[in-house]
C-alpha cells in the first residue's frame, strides 16, 4: 500500500478495470500527502472521467444516458436522454437537437419529470410537467432557425428525496476518505459530475480550475461533512 492512498484492490473495486476512449487534453493533477500523486482528465465525449495513477489510466467517473424518445425532421434528430452521472448528483432529463454539424442541448431539467416533444408547424415544442424554477438549468428558445416553444403541464414532478442526495454525498466523502483518496480528488470528480451531468451553474466554478471544482454548494457542503465525519470517528487520517 502507498502511504496515503489506496490499495490497489480498493482502488479497482472503486473505479473499475475500465479502458478509455481518446482523452481530451491537459490532465489535472492531484497530489497526495505520500508517494506519487494522481492526474484526472476528461474523455473526449465527455462522459467518463479518467484517472491516471501508477501509470496506469482508468475510468473514475462515467456517465449512463438512457434514451426516452428520439425523433427526426428537417434533418434533424431531436433525443430526449435522462442522464445519470453517480450517486452526487441528481438525474438529468435533456432534450439534445442533433444536426449535420452540431449537437446542442435545448433543455436541461433536474430530475425524472414527465417530458415529451414534439413539432407545432416549425417549432419544436417540449412539454413537461411543472418544476420549480431552481430545477431547470436550460431552456433555448432557438437553434439552427428552428423556435423552441417549452410549456409545462399536468401535475407537478415528484423530486428526488432531498435526503437522499445528501445522504449519497457524505457516504461519498466519508468513503472517499476511507479509501484514502486525497480530498482535492473526491471534490473535483464530483464537480466534473454536476458539470457532465448538465445540472450546473456558472458560478460553481470548473472540475478543472480552482475551488469550488463546479460542484453544487448544497452537495460540496455535504460532500464535506462527510470527509469530517470520516476525520473525527476514524483512526485512519484521510487524503
């Protein structure tokens, strides 16, 4: 075992034995408090999270698109996806417009709310059920000369138990901790989770650049409390 870090059968049950795809450039890296440090970086579709480790890469994070209805017109392809990025951050439901040279979400909404789409003349018409505004993170009325209309309907979407994700968060921190994974780590993949996932505000910051790493403030606050908890009622000092 590295003084300060994982064994290596932790770190595989964590991750995963996992190749990845092209990387994208500029690895981040994450020094330890022992021995050698660690570098993350983003796979080229942007769906996984890499880490590189005693000279060997894997995927840290992934993210699952399940397909809720796809339909094409005008050469386009519009996709409606629920997205789970892991267990810090709520599921996304997205509306992705694909064309010959683009791909661009139109609507990015917190959660598993009740969503169709459809046309209305030229206009691309999303309807969903009603959230509360702090739910939905995007909404373009236009892409590629086509409106969007986005009308909310019927009754409210339940939202994910707010305990729940808390609850998720510290256990991540907390086993992060146990795991002996330095703590700039566990911060940033769950950033580049909120980031990948869709849910996200500007101002939270990037996985890549300096603190916050892009996670919610709710979820890094709870993130940490974990890593804390782990810290008080543990003989073994985190990362």
């Amino acid at each position: 075992m590295i003084p300060g870090g994982p064994t290596g059968a932790a770190l595989a049950l964590l991750l995963g034995a996992f190749s990845s795809g092209t990387p994208a450039p500029q690895p981040v890296g994450i020094p330890a408090d022992q021995g050698p440090g660690y570098a993350l970086r983003e796979s080229a579709d942007r769906h996984r999270l890499l880490i590189l480790w005693q000279g060997s890469e894997q995927v840290l994070g992934e993210c699952q698109d399940r397909l809720l209805q796809r339909s094409q017109r005008r050469g386009l392809e519009v996709s409606v996806i629920e997205r789970n990025c892991g267990a810090t951050v709520d599921y996304a439901t997205q509306v992705i417009v694909r064309g010959r040279n683009f791909e661009e979400p139109v609507a990015v909404l917190q959660g598993r709310p009740q969503i169709r789409v459809g046309w209305n003349g030229r206009r691309l018409q999303i309807v969903h059920s009603p959230l509360p505004r702090e739910h939905v993170f995007r909404q373009l009325s236009r892409i590629a000369g086509i409106g969007i209309s986005h009308v909310e309907l019927g009754p409210a979407a339940t939202p994910t138990a707010r305990s729940t994700l808390e609850d998720s968060s510290r256990n991540y921190g907390a086993h992060g901790r146990a795991l002996g994974l330095p703590d700039e780590l566990l911060l940033r993949w769950a950033g580049w989770a909120q980031q990948a996932s869709g849910l996200y505000r500007g101002d939270w910051g990037q996985w890549q650049g300096a603190a916050p790493y892009g996670d919610d403030p709710s979820g890094r606050q709870k993130i940490i409390e974990g890593m804390q908890y782990h810290a008080e009622y543990s003989d073994t000092p985190g990362g």
